[in-house]
C-alpha cells in the first residue's frame, strides 16, 4: 500500500469486530461502522459499535484489497481474486458502487 514505514507513537489497541454495517457516503469519501455482537442488559442481541473509518473510495478499496490477499494462503489463489475482483472495481465507475 505505502512505502513509508508505519510507526505507533501512541499506542492504538486492537478493535474485536464481528460485523459491519452499511456503508455511509459523505461526498467524496465513506465510513465503514465497525461492530460486535453481543448480548445487552435484558439479555437481548445487539451489536455495539467500537469503530468507524473514514476514507475515500479509492483507499477504502485498496484496504479491502490487502484484506482479501491476505485472508488466501493458497499461493496464487490470492493473485487471482485480486485481479479478477478488484482490479475490476477499481476501473469501474463510482456510481457502480
């Protein structure tokens, strides 16, 4: 993604999530709501939110990309989703998505 290297001068905790809502757009740019499911006081489900991204389509996407290689252990597999899926996105028009 970046060639810069990435440095952590505070520390940021890992966020657990288990789902994610759907997607807000704010002009140029979109959030992802990040949640857990969980059981609340009366013992019903619900999910609570413990994160939000914000970032443009493009980065949103290329975040997405890295994910999906990354979840492939198969060598190549990898590869060929990203060409296939992604490289596919990226080309297409905004209103597409």
């Amino acid at each position: 993604m970046s060639a810069a290297p990435i440095v952590e001068p505070c520390v940021c905790s890992d966020v657990f999530v288990t789902g994610a809502a759907p997607l807000t757009f704010m002009g140029d740019n979109l959030r992802l709501t990040l949640f857990v499911s969980q059981r609340s006081y009366d013992g019903s489900p619900e999910n609570a939110v413990v994160t939000k991204l914000v970032g443009s389509r493009s980065d949103m996407l290329k975040i997405a990309e890295v994910i999906v290689r990354g979840c492939y252990t198969i060598p190549g597999k990898a590869e060929r989703i990203g060409e296939r899926i992604f490289l596919e996105i990226l080309e297409a028009p905004a209103e597409r998505h």
